[in-house]
C-alpha cells in the first residue's frame, strides 16, 4: 500500500533559494512567482499550517504542475517537490474534490480499458468520421473538438493491442489467435522473429522478461510495443505479456486518487507476480518510474526501462543502415525520475548510418504531462512548442524519444510549427535497422 | 486593504492579467530566502507584474497619492528580507523586464532590462566572448536590477570586484514617478565624472531611493583560461597565512575560497565520492589569464601553499577543475544535511572581517555553535574575509527558531567587534536594520536625509536599511 509521505519533513529543506524558477516549464511560460516550484511549496506549507484556505486559485497552482521533476534535479537541497505536490493534491481531493474530468479518465476510463478494449475495432472503423489524417502518417487531427483530447493530433487506431500485433493475430474482437496470445501472454505466432524461434528451438536465451505494456503504448502505439518485442527478441529474450495488466496508476496518483492508484498497483502486482521472469520490462518512460517508485519493494524481478536492459544483458548492435539524422529527446520520467540519460544515447548510436544530433536544453520537458495537457491544453501547448523548436533546430529529419506520452506531445508540437520531422520511439529505429538486415 | 479605486488603477495601468489581489499569488510574495520572512507572515496587499518603465512610473505616481508603500521584486533570492513587505502595500515584480535592450560590444558595454537573471545575460554574452565579472552564487536565478541594488559579489570580486565596478549608468525610476538617468543621459562613453556620482548612490540602495528599469553595465572578454590550486591545511591558521603569503608575493588569484572543517565534512558527507583528506581547513585558489600566466601563478601558489599546507594539488585541465571545484560547489546545498530532520536558515550568513583574522573568525563560529548547540556550517570568500555561517536546525521547532535567532545575533556582533561588517555582500534589508546605527555612525543620519529627500512620503521599501529614525 502506498502512503502519503511526510509532507512537514518533505517542505523543511526547501530554503527558497529560486534555483528551481530557472528551470520549471511551468514558470518559464507564466513568470509569475506561484507558478515556480518555490511558490507551490510555499503554498502547501501555508495550507499544510493553516494559514490559507484550499480556494480555487490554490488549487489551481497545485494542479498546474507536470510532475517533470525539472525542478527537482535542479533543487540543490532535494526538495521533492513532485511528492509535495501529489501529498498535496490528495488533500485538496478529499475537500474540494477531484474535477469532473479527470474523475472520468482515473476512475472510469483508464482503470476499464482492459475491458473497453473489445470496442476498439468499431473505433477504429468510425474513427475516419472524428479525425482526418495526416501527411501520411500514423496521426491523426481531430476535426473539431474531440472530448479529453481537444484538437491535438491522435495516433491512427489500428484495433491491435500489442500482443495481437506481436503474435500477428488479427485485431479484436477477433480471430481465435489473438484471443489466444491475449490469453496466453506468450509472444509467438507468424511475426516471430527467426532469433526467437531459435530460443524456441533450444538456443541459449538470455533471459525471460515481462513486458508492462501502459495504456498509451498498448492501445494508442501497439507497433512501437511491437517493435519492444521484435528488439527484445533479437536479442534473445523471451518476452512475456502478463494479460491481467491494468494501468500504473500514475494518472491516478496524479490526481491525489490513492485508492484507485493502490487498486490499480494491486491489480498489476497480481498480473505481473503470476508468471515467472527474470526482469519487468517497460518501454513507457512514466510506467517505468512509477514501478520502480512504487512496486519495485513487492516484485521479485527487478523493473529496467528497455533501453537500460538492452544495456545491462549482452546487447547485439543491429546491422541495418539507417541513414537517418535524428535528434533525442529525454523524457523527463526517464531522464529526471530515473537517470537514464546515455543508454538511449548509446543504443542511438549503435545503428550504422545514424547520425545522432543533440539538442539544446534536453533537460526541458515536452509540457505532456498526462492528464495536465487534458486539464490545461493551451499551457500545454505553449511548453510544448518551446521544446519542438529547440529539436527543429538541430535540423534532425526524426525525433527519437522514449515514451509514448512524450511521442504523442511532440507529434502534435511539430505538426503545429510546419515541421515535417517524424517521430519514434527507440524501439521502433533499433527494430528498423534489425530488419534491414535482412 | 487597499481601496478598489486604487487597485483598479493599477490594472488600468500594468494589465488586468499582470495584477494579483487573490490570497494564493499574494502569500508567494510573501519570503524571500531569509529567516525573518519565512517566519513573519508580511503578505503585500498586491502584486504588480510591470512590463515597461512606464508602468513602474505611473504606478509610484500612484502610490505616492495613495500612500501606499511599493517594494521592488527582482527573483526573490535576497537573503535579508530585502523585497518583502514588511508594511504592506504592493509588491512589484520586475522580473518579466529581462530583456538585452543593446549589446554594444565594441565600446564593452551592455543595456539590459533589471529583470534578466544573471547566468542568462552571461550566456548571451559568452556567445560572443564575453562576461560580467561579478559571480554570484545565486547566478541561474537573482535578477540584475537584485545584483545592482545589492551591489553583490561572488568568488571572483578578489580580482574582478563588485557589481559597483561595472555599472556605467541607471534609468531610475524616482519615488515621485519621475524618470531620470545617472551617468549621462545619452553616454555610452565607458568613463564619466560629469555631477555627483549618483549611478553609487543608487547602487546599493536596495530598492529604497529608486526603481532601476534599465542597466548600462560595462563587460570584460572572456579570459583564455583558468587554473586552480587546492590546498588542505592541518592548521586554521596555516591557511591564513598561506593567502598572505600569496598576497605579499604580488599574486593576484581571481578567487580564493574556504572550507573549514565543518564545511569539509557537510561537503563528503553529501558527496562521500569527494574523498576529501583530514583537514582543519581547505583552501581553492583559481587563477585566470593566459595559459602562461595561469601556469606561473598557480605554481608559484601551490609553492607558497607547499609552506604551510600538508597536500598541495594544481591544475588547469577543465575537467580536473570541475572535480576540483566540487567540494566548494556542493557545499551550500551540503550544509542543510548535516542533521536530520533539519534544515539551513539565512541568517548571520554574510559577515566580512579583515582577512588576516578570517580563521579567527572561523574559529569563534565554531564556539558560537558548540555555545548554542546549532551545527554551522561556514565557508565562504577568504580572498576578501567575506564568510557564509549556515545553522541548520528543525525549523518547525519555535524553541531552536529562537535560540538561532540568538545565534545570529552573537555572529553579527562578532563581526562588528572583529572590525568587519554585518554583510560583505547580501545586503542589510530588515535582517541586519538593526545593527546600523553601530556599524555606520553618523554617516547613518547622512543617508537618512537623502532618503527624505528623494522619498518624503517614504513609500518605497520602507522599513528596511534602518532608514526610518523610529
Ligand atoms: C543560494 C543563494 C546564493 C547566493 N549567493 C550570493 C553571492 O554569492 N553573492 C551575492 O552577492 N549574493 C548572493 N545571494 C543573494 C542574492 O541572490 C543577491 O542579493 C541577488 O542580487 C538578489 O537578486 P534578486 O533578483 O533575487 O533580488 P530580490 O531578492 O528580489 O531583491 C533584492 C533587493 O533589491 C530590490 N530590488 C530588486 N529589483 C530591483 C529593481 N529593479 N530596482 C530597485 N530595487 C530592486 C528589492 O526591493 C530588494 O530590496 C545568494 C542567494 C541565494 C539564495
Ligand atoms: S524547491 Fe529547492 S530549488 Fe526551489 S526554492 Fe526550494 S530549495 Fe530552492
Ligand atoms: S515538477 Fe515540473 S512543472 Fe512541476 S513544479 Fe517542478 S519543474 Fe515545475
């Protein structure tokens, strides 16, 4: 069971210094002193002493925070301020409530869309209705203002999850095959990649893993889960899907819904505890953290982001060029809440023909968010399009990043400027140049 | 309360988005990094976001008829509750001013807005080779206009001085409303002493005589190089001879920095990576220059220090240097986790003494501490005596609140007995109002009278600098 932190022992070392007001994307876009990092905490610690009421403008300033945790590596006295933050939204939960919005999305949406799922197919049939695509590509804009995702551009639903799609099943509700690889959690079938069905054969296997898919990648991106699996496979590693996952919660947490979260954390303990592998795998740079934040005690199997396992195991480079100039961006759950910074770097690197261009800044976040870019779209977009022209300025032809919230928020921040660049996940790029091998 | 009207001119004038009443946005107003304000609840009366010397000047206008005092605002990072509002009234945040308004390299001088932060203006010149020499610790977030009315400093000032060296002219916005410029109206000449020198008198003023709406700083190019020497002493006074020595031997390093035992420690225990030897006090000497110069100064330094010193190391890799540099760079934010459950307060946290009695000085800290049984932590500027005490305590615990505050007390004192000064670079505010009367003499009733005159109403920063006689 997660519980709330000590929130008087979590404010005491913050000595208002400021340091955290050159670095938080909230205050950089707003410039005024509530919307640092300092001005939060020095709201909670009012709240928290009784020395101003919950009103709405309060609130607002306490829900107006990405979670990036910009402030935090800056904070020379390791101020968590994104604990702060979330023992202090809990609060304010249980007295003016949790908006109607977002109730929809933790305590329906997210938590149901195990079951939701079986409409995906009818949504991807009348999808053509809501949103046209564009350019080509895998999104989608909304034709007018579609209900929690405003105008931003969609990934393209295709009805796949990603173990239909790895097991070369069709989508729901369909064939007997899917069903089945949705069942079975065991990755096989005709899209198998001739390293896995070595391991199959007998041949050495590095290691079994589950795959913790999160919502956005299996449902919105299950090619980029896909690809996870193809690279993973490569390498020779069995890979799992434990079917029963539900969401990490962190949507959850985020709003201050510890109940949902600790029902959601349950669920998952469950699913992932009821197979036997050697490590949990993630390829969502947000699920990631919060496993490790908040399951890592309970699991016998250690929790690696995919780029970092890749690293960690005996990693076979992949052989197809790739004459690509890409450019990375750091996800802030990864780079910030996990210190994962050179390892995506790393892998970039290993693909012949790639030319990896840095960006300036890569500390500064996409302005995603989560649930944030629902609640404040305009703020959102605002972070989003400092960011997108920071990476348009390196002249890259792809954005790689890591996660697929990241993914979604920069597709729509290039779409916007008139950028042509295309983004993907690591996976995809690293599975890309695996099967130009051949 | 301030009456409506007033509140509605002030949105005519700065924007209705620009203007805070509500309790949220007042209450972040409220501190800046000083203990005096974290324990007082000076909430201002308003906030104003200004834009433009025209605003500052219609809202003094304003306030004067009102009589409603305005506190200036850069970041907040003061640490002697020097934009807050101890009496109310309308704080006005300049920090949304930052823009470079003309680089004119050639003649090596900047004009900026008050409210651009320190490292930015530095990147932007660091672009084109150039720096503003004055190195506060504070850099990625106190605004300059903060920097000017402060006059800080930082590690370098042994060399390169105080922000006062490099400020050629102000655009001053007068209580009254009226808008003048110090230091000639049009000059972009680098050197003038055309009438009083009143570009001094507002520098340093800490936002009591004037608000600063434009900067004309003078820049340096950017040295070719830089070196360090690190040293570790088994003796206090051992280090304080080490830097004599360096001084008497015509050398002139850009920094000389101390760490004494209890900042050595806070610093491995932060970072127990560092690996730092046993040691009563460790010094860092940086040197600038060209590549010889560099060499020859830090050899002839780490000789000087081999004297005197039990381990002697220089360098001038950058990559060394930045290794080198990190015990001294931690420290600050090391020192609030010396104990548990406890944190560093602002307070007694910027005396200056004469150099020669820095370990003097040090040493007494130290008695102070075990006295009051508050940890301190002290580093700080030995280059030019400029000391940083950090108490750290259970700042929830009202009973160690008042004992530090004691604690403070005996430092500031300390200070003026030792003939230093209550504050090398952080400024007087309200934290230090108190011991002016001591520290400056009559020349107090001097700078009172200039404050009646430019602010009879006395609406601008009132309170702080003891300028008012009660
Ligand atoms: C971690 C830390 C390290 C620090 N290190 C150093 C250091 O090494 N050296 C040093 O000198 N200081 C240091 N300081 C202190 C502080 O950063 C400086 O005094 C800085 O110049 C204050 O700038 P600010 O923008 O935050 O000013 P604020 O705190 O906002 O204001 C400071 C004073 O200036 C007035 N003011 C602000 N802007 C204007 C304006 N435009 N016109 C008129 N008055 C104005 C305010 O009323 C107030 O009295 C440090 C502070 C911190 C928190
Ligand atoms: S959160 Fe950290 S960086 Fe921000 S004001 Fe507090 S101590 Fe400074
Ligand atoms: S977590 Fe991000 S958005 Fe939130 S206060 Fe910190 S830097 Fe700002």
């Amino acid at each position: 069971m997660y519980m709330p932190v000590d929130l008087k022992q979590e404010l005491m070392p913050c000595v208002r210094c400021g340091q955290c007001r050159s670095v938080c994307p909230v205050f950089l876009a707003k410039g005024v002193e509530s919307d640092a990092p300092r001005g939060r905490v020095t709201l909670v610690r009012a709240l928290l002493e009784g020395r101003i009421d919950p009103t709405d403008i309060l609130n607002e300033k306490i829900q107006q925070c990405l979670l990036c945790r910009t402030c935090v590596q800056e904070c020379p006295s390791g101020v968590h301020v994104e604990r702060i933050i979330i023992a202090a939204r809990e609060k304010l939960a249980g007295v003016t409530g949790i908006s109607r919005e977002k109730k929809l999305v933790v305590r329906w949406l997210l938590p149901n869309l195990q079951r939701l799922r079986l409409f995906l197919p009818v949504i991807a049939r009348v999808q053509g209705l809501l949103a046209r695509r564009v350019n080509n590509s895998d999104y989608q804009a909304p034709r007018f203002n579609v209900p929690l995702a405003g105008r931003r551009l969609l990934p393209v639903l295709t009805g796949h999850t990603i173990a239909t799609m790895s097991s070369g099943g069709k989508p729901f509700p369909a064939t007997a095959s899917s069903l089945k690889a949705e069942k079975t959690g065991v990755v096989a079938g005709a899209n198998m990649t001739p390293e896995a069905a070595a391991t199959d054969n007998g041949l050495k296997k590095q290691a079994r893993v589950a795959f913790f898919t999160g919502c956005l990648m299996n449902y919105g991106y299950p090619h980029v889960g896909r690809d996870v699996v193809e690279v993973l496979q490569r390498n020779l590693v069995e890979v799992v899907i434990p079917e029963k996952q539900v969401c990490c919660g962190l949507p959850m947490l985020a709003a201050g819904d510890r109940n949902t979260f600790n029902r959601m954390r349950e669920e998952n303990l469950r699913a992932l505890r009821s197979i036997h592998s050697d490590a949990v795998i993630t390829a969502c740079a947000s699920c990631g953290s919060t496993l490790k934040e908040f399951y890592a005690g309970e699991l016998e199997a250690p929790i690696y982001d995919f780029s970092e396992f890749l690293l960690a195991i005996d990693f076979r480079p992949p052989r197809g060029t790739m004459v690509q100039n890409v450019t990375y961006h750091d996800p802030c759950h990864l780079r910030k809440a996990q210190g994962i910074k050179s390892q995506p770097r790393q892998l970039l690197k290993s693909v012949p023909g790639l030319t990896l261009k840095e960006v300036s800044n890569p500390d500064r976040c996409c302005g995603f968010g989560g649930t944030f870019s629902l609640t404040y779209p305009d703020l959102a977009r605002t972070i989003g399009v400092t960011k997108v022209k920071d990476l348009m300025q390196t002249g890259a032809d792809t954005v790689v990043t890591a996660c697929p919230g990241c993914m979604l928020q920069l597709a729509s921040g290039l779409y916007s400027q008139g950028s042509q660049a295309k983004v993907l996940h690591l996976a995809e790029l690293l599975a890309a140049s695996y099967r130009a091998e051949e | 309360m301030l009456p409506a009207d007033l509140i509605r001119q002030v949105e005519k004038i700065a924007g209705l988005e620009n203007v805070f009443t509500d309790e949220a946005n007042r209450l972040c107003y409220a501190t800046d990094s000083s203990l005096l304000s974290q324990i007082n609840n000076w909430v201002p009366d308003l906030v104003v976001r200004v834009t433009n010397t025209e605003q500052v000047s219609n809202i003094l206008k304003l306030a004067n008829q009102h009589r409603v005092p305005v506190i200036p605002r850069g970041a907040g990072t003061g640490q002697c509750c020097g934009a807050v509002a101890c009496r109310g009234g309308i704080v006005m945040d300049l920090s949304s001013m930052n823009r470079i308004l003309n680089l004119d390299l050639e003649n090596l001088q900047v004009v900026v807005q008050p409210g651009i932060v320190h490292a930015d203006l530095n990147k932007a010149l660091a672009a084109h080779g150039f720096f503003f020499p004055p190195d506060p610790g504070s850099t990625k977030m106190c605004t300059l206009g903060g920097m000017v009315v402060f006059n800080s400093s930082g590690q370098r000032s042994v060399k390169y001085g105080t922000t006062k060296q490099y400020i050629l002219g102000l655009e001053v916005v007068l209580p009254s409303g009226e808008v003048i410029v110090t230091g000639g109206a049009r000059s972009r000449a680098l050197k003038s002493v055309a009438g009083y020198d009143l570009t001094s008198l507002f520098t340093g003023s800490e936002g009591t005589l004037g608000i600063v709406t434009r900067i004309r700083l003078k820049v340096l190019p950017i040295p070719e190089k830089r070196g360090l020497v690190v040293a570790f002493f088994d003796k206090l006074e051992a280090s304080g001879q080490a830097v004599i020595q360096v001084f008497r031997r015509r050398l002139l390093p850009s920094a000389i920095e101390i760490m004494d035992r209890t900042a050595m420690k806070a610093a491995t225990m932060y970072k127990p990576e560092l690996e730092l030897p046993p040691a009563e006090a460790m010094l860092l000497f940086e040197v600038d220059g060209s590549p010889a110069e560099v060499a020859y100064q830090a050899q002839n330094i780490a000789a000087i220090c081999q004297q005197f010193a039990n381990q002697v190391e220089w360098t001038d890799d950058p990559k060394r240097l930045i290794e080198l540099w990190t015990a001294r760079s931690v420290v600050g934010a090391a020192a609030g986790r010396v104990k548990p459950g406890a944190t560093r307060v602002y307070i007694g946290e910027d005396i200056c003494v004469p150099v020669i009695r820095v370990p003097e000085a040090l040493r007494r800290i130290q008695e102070l501490s075990e006295q009051y049984n508050i940890p301190i932590v002290t580093y700080g500027h030995i280059g030019d005596g400029n000391l940083h005490a950090a108490p750290v305590i259970n700042t929830y615990d009202s009973a160690e609140i008042e004992k530090v505050k004691q604690l403070g007390d005996a430092v500031h004192r300390m200070a003026l007995e030792m003939e230093g000064t209550t504050t090398g670079e952080h400024g007087v505010g309200l934290t230090r109002a108190g011991y002016m009367e001591e520290e400056l003499g009559p020349a107090l009733q001097v700078m009172r009278q200039i404050k009646r005159l430019l602010d009879p109403l006395n609406i601008l920063n009132p309170g702080k600098m003891a300028l008012d006689e009660n």
